[in-house]
C-alpha cells in the first residue's frame, strides 16, 4: 500500500531580504484510500506544502524529508514525482497556448504509464471520464487552459486526476471559484477517484464548504507553517463555527 | 502563456494611420486608371526605388529600415565592399516538371524588372552586380502537379543573384526554393504572377550558421490571381528577407506566411510591405517565430498599405513569438496606413509570449520531462501555420525540421 510520509519538513523562500521560512517542521503520513483535509487560514503555509511536494522550483526544502514508499521524493525531479504518482491539482492551473486539451492529456497519460495508451481505448476512456465530469467534448480541441473558466480549470485538473490515477492526490483550492453546481460535480470526481481505494487524498483547503461532498478521515489544522491540530471529520465542524482565531492569535501568520 | 506586448527583451509596436482620402503621391499604375506604372512608395522608407546602388547612400543604421540589422555583420553587402570581391560559388539543381523552362539570361533581357525595382541598397546592389539571372517559365494554363525545384548550395565567398519565376496566365504551380550552404548572398526574387494564376513560393532558409543572406522578394500579383509565399528561415548569421507585393489589376490574393527559429546569436529578419493600389484585393500575413538562447534576435516589420484607390481592400496581419529562454530578443512592428475608409476590413496584431517557468512546471507536474514539454509547446505554436501551406511535402519537410532544431538546441 502506497504511503507518503512528511517528517519534519522545513520549506523556505527567496524574500528580499534573504530567505523566509515558510514550513516549520511538518509531519503528516497520508495513505492510499485516505482522505486528508489540510485547513487553514490565509498566510499558514498550506499551500507551499502542496507545491513542495510537488517539486515547485520556487521553493527550497531546508531540512525534513518526503518519501514515497520508502523512496526518496525530494531527490526527484517533478517530472519524475508525477511519474512516481504524485499528482498536483492546482490553484491556478497556467495556459499553454497552441497545446491542445487531448494532445497534452495523452502525452502526459503516456509519460505516467510508462506507456503510449491503446488509441481506441483512450478515446473511449477520455470521453467518460469527460461526460462523468458534465464537460462538452468539444472541450478536448481547446488549448489547455486558454480562456477556460474558472469552473473549467478545475474540472479540467480533477479530469487529470481521473486520468493519471496517482498514489498520491494533493489538491490545492480545488474548491475555491467554482459555483454550488461546479463544486458538487467536481467534489463527486474526487471521490469516484478516492473510492477506487488506491489514491491518498490531500485536500487542501480554506473553507469548509467542499467538506458537505467529501468525508475527509482526517482534518488536519494549518497554522504558522504547521500542523498544529489533528483530528477527524468533527474537527471541521469545530472549524466551521469557531473559525481560526483560536489558533492564529499569538502565531506568526505567514 | 500570457501574450505581453512590451516585456523585457522584446518590443512590439503598432501604428494605423489613416490618411485623408486621395491625399499624399499622385498614384499611378493598373487600376488607379493613370497610364504610367510606378513603383510604391513605402510608409516608411524615404529613398526612391532604383535599380543603381548609386541611388542609394550607405546605410549607417540609423535608418528606419535598416535599424535593427546589425550592418557590421553584413560582410560588406551594404557598403560596396562584397561587390568588390564576388567571386562566390553556388551550386544550384533545378527540378523541373514537364513544360517548365528554365533559362540563364542576361541583365537585358526584357523579361527582368517587371515586379519592381530594389528598394533598399543590398537589393540595388544585388540588381546592379549580378552576372546571370535565372529565368523560370511557367506556360500559360499549365497546371503542374510536382513541385520545381531549385536547390542551391553555397559554396563560400559573396555572390549576387536575380531569380524571375514567370506564372504565366491561368497557369499552377509550387516553386520551392531551398537554400543551403554557405557564403555571402544578396538576390532579388521576382515573382510574375499572371491572371487568373496560383503560385505557391516557398523560400527556405537552411543555411550554415555562418552564412549572410539578404533578399527582395518582388510579387506583382495578376487580375484574380492568387500568390501563397512561404518565407522559411532556420540556418544563417544573418538573414533578412523581403517580401513585397503589388497588384496588377484587381482580384488578386496574396497570402504571405512565415515561419522561423532564431538560435543562439542568430539575426532573422522579416519584413514585409503590401501595397495595396488597386481595388479588390486581399492579403493576408501570418508569421511565426520561435527564439532559444541568447542574443537570439527576430525582427518582423509588416507595413500594409491601402491606398485612395484600392476600394473592397481585405488585409490582416499578424506576428506571433514564442520566446523560449532568457536572453532573446524580438522586435515586431505592424504598420498600417489606410488612405480610403472603402474597404471590407484591415487589422494587425502581433504578440510575443515566453515559454516560462510556470508552464515548465505545470507540464512537468504531468510527468512531461522538461524537453518534450518545450518540444510540445514549440510543435502546437507552428503546427496550425504549417498546415496553411497546403502542400503535403513540404508541410512535412518542415515539421522535421522544427523537430530537428529542436533536438539541437533543447
């Protein structure tokens, strides 16, 4: 059973005036079939724990470790994370102009599976994955993320998702810009993906609201560059009524 | 990839300007309904056309079209110090489908100087120092289904050439023409195209990273005749080629494609004039490039020209760059002076847009490795202008040629 483990993970950035830690020593273990919601107020460092992962060359990992099944992730190049089943859904997914919707998603399908996959079958399997999603097949023939809605971007990262079928999922904001309409959709992808059982989710997220469609196993408090709380679905609804006052008020809050 | 306009390491600027009707030069020429025909004028070139380089004082760079071509690479081209020594060798290999003619003549025969004269001094130099010109043939309503083909291989030292491609009424044909070697090269190309007749002109560029190749390139384009220009740069230390086109008689379309890849201290230079003066054309101009490494430099100026006369005008431009490290450089300027407001439609645009870090990471983040994510994004950035060409072989001749720069330089 595949399983990431975060050990004392400090992450800094370039400032102007030198270097500025962000990550404080996080320690998380996130394992296949889990799902993890990660909170926490703006600032807390939440999200430079998902690029972290991910390999983001803006940010340097001081001290800490990550591995993936033993392996070692932050020797990895990004490429080769994703390949080793890290998957990054992001906040703000960039264009790629003059690339198209079904060009990438193949090219990046057979950089994961090792594998260019059977034409007939892919099609097929694109199709699904895209109606499962409500998205038009016209969708397909746009350049990657060229003047996609903010509803668009995320169905198209969460479409990603279905099809790169990684160990490990972190996704950033997913929640964040989509309607009631869009997020539902969007949330009933993550868990056709979470309950094939082989992905361990990492939801990273400010509001509580995209917790109504996905039943994390455990919430995780974010604050001043780590975890600061752990508990179960309850904690989000603890969450959901105090707010973060109780845990910013004294902390640094970058 | 957002399209900035005025980034760091690239300029981009634009003008239209709209001139009172029947203002400015007495025009003159088929469809103007004056007898005479005479050359155009550019918007912005201040010296008359001439077939003597003596017309033409010596450039010093600060002239606007002469201002981003780094002269002192020139080897002498601008200066009358190449013609001194023109003792340069090209191999040329013609492929010649059945009923096309192709013969070397000399600098007075009739059939030469018909599409207009130089209008910069390396052109006046070309014109005044060639030996030989070649003229090639096209009879009328002959439909060709092969290519011709003129290969020419430089084989060093500095030399001039004159090329007519003479499509003669109804007739078809795609005229490649291939340019690989070395050596220091002006020419002028004219291109005839007859009424009624299409000519596809492709002019690829494929020299020696040492090479200097400085071309005019003259269209007069026939009543409803219809000219394709491919302009294909990759290989060189400096290139810079010249596309002109003028109409004959109305009807007559001109779409002028361009594409190029601009290396690692390289100079491509790309300017187009359309002088639109007679009515009922249409043009239209999509060029693409693509720069890696640094003092990688492209520059792409189209003016378009509608004059008072050319009524039911249809002309669009547009530039596209696709930087993909630090260190480039791109100047791209659309110009468009309208002196009649009786016209289906005129526009520009132009854009240049850096493959950057971000865009790394996201095609990265899919398990792309970094070098076929910059290949994926350079292929889908020419792939729609390669398949406007319409002509399978060379569509796919340049394809792995992208490939191939690609592989050398990523």
């Amino acid at each position: 059973m595949a399983t990431l483990e975060i050990r004392d993970l400090h992450v800094s950035v370039e400032a102007e005036n030198g270097p500025r830690e962000i990550l404080r020593g996080v320690d998380l273990t996130v394992k296949q079939g889990e799902t993890h919601a990660i909170m926490g107020p703006n600032g807390s460092g939440k999200s430079t724990l998902a690029y972290s992962l991910a390999g983001h060359p803006k940010y340097t990992v001081t001290s800490g470790s990550v591995l993936l099944d033993g392996e070692n992730v932050l020797d990895m190049t990004v490429d080769e994370r994703a390949r080793a089943g890290v998957f990054l859904a992001m906040q703000y997914p960039v264009e790629v102009p003059g690339v198209s919707v079904s060009n990438f998603l193949r090219t990046a399908a057979t950089a994961v599976r090792g594998e260019a996959p059977k034409l007939r079958l892919w099609v097929k399997e694109v199709k699904e994955a895209m109606a499962a999603l409500h998205m038009d097949p016209a969708f397909a023939e746009r350049n990657v993320n060229e003047g996609f809605s903010g509803g668009e971007k995320k169905r198209h990262e969460i479409l990603q998702l279905e099809l790169l079928k990684p160990k490990i999922a972190i996704l950033d904001e997913t929640d964040s810009g989509l309607d009631v309409d869009a997020l539902r959709q969007v949330s009933e992808g993550i868990n056709r993906v979470a309950s094939s059982g082989e992905v361990g989710t990492l939801l990273v997220t400010h509001y509580t609201r995209i917790l109504k469609y996905i039943k994390p196993d455990y919430v995780h408090v974010f604050s001043a560059g780590r975890i600061v709380e752990s508990g179960g679905a309850e904690l989000a609804d603890k969450l959901e009524n105090e707010g973060y006052a109780s845990y910013v008020k004294g902390g640094a809050s970058e | 990839m957002a399209d900035v306009n005025n980034s760091t390491g690239s300029t981009t600027a634009g003008s239209i300007e709209v001139g009172t009707s029947g203002a400015g030069e007495k025009l003159a020429g088929p469809g103007t309904g004056r007898a005479s025909v005479q050359q155009p004028i550019d918007a912005r070139v201040t010296v008359k056309p001439s077939y003597d380089v003596n017309d033409f004082p010596v450039p010093t760079g600060r002239e606007e079209d002469w201002r981003f071509t780094p002269l002192h690479r020139l080897a002498g081209l601008h200066d009358g110090t190449a013609a001194a020594n023109a003792s340069g060798v090209d191999k040329v290999e013609l492929g010649l489908p059945d009923g096309v003619t192709a013969e070397q003549v000399g600098r007075d025969d009739d059939r030469l100087g018909k599409a207009g004269k130089p209008v910069d001094r390396v052109a006046a130099q070309a014109y005044s120092s060639f030996e030989q010109a070649l003229v090639v043939t096209v009879p009328k309503e002959t439909v060709l289904t092969e290519p011709v083909k003129i290969d020419v291989h430089g084989e060093g030292g500095t030399r001039f050439a004159h090329v007519v491609i003479d499509v003669k009424p109804f007739a078809e044909a795609v005229v490649v023409i291939n340019h690989t070697g070395t050596g220091t090269r002006a020419a002028n190309v004219e291109l005839l195209v007859g009424d009624g007749a299409k000519l596809t002109f492709v002019s690829v560029q494929d020299w020696d990273r040492d090479a200097v190749h400085i071309a005019q390139q003259t269209a007069l384009v026939g009543r409803d005749a219809s000219l394709k220009s491919v302009v294909v740069t990759f290989g060189g230390d400096v290139v810079r080629i010249h596309p002109r086109v003028t109409y004959a008689a109305p009807g007559g379309e001109a779409d002028l494609f361009g594409l190029y890849f601009a290396d690692a201290g390289q100079h491509l230079e790309h300017r187009l004039v359309i002088d639109h003066d007679t009515p009922h054309c249409r043009s239209n101009v999509v060029y693409k490039g693509a720069l890696q490494g640094k003092d990688a430099h492209a520059v792409w100026v189209g003016d378009v020209l509608i004059r008072a006369a050319a009524e039911g005008t249809d002309t669009y431009e547009h530039n596209r760059n696709l930087v993909l490290t630090d260190g480039a450089r791109v100047d791209s300027i659309p110009n468009l002076e309208i002196e009649t407001g009786e016209i289906v439609g005129a526009g520009h645009a132009s854009a240049t847009g850096r493959f950057d870090d971000e865009q790394l990471f996201y095609l990265q983040a899919r398990g792309i490795p970094a070098e076929e994510a910059r290949r994926l994004v350079v292929r889908g950035f020419f792939a729609e202008l390669v398949q406007q060409i319409g002509v399978a072989e060379i569509q796919d001749h340049l394809l792995e040629k992208i490939e191939a720069e690609l592989e050398a330089n990523v």
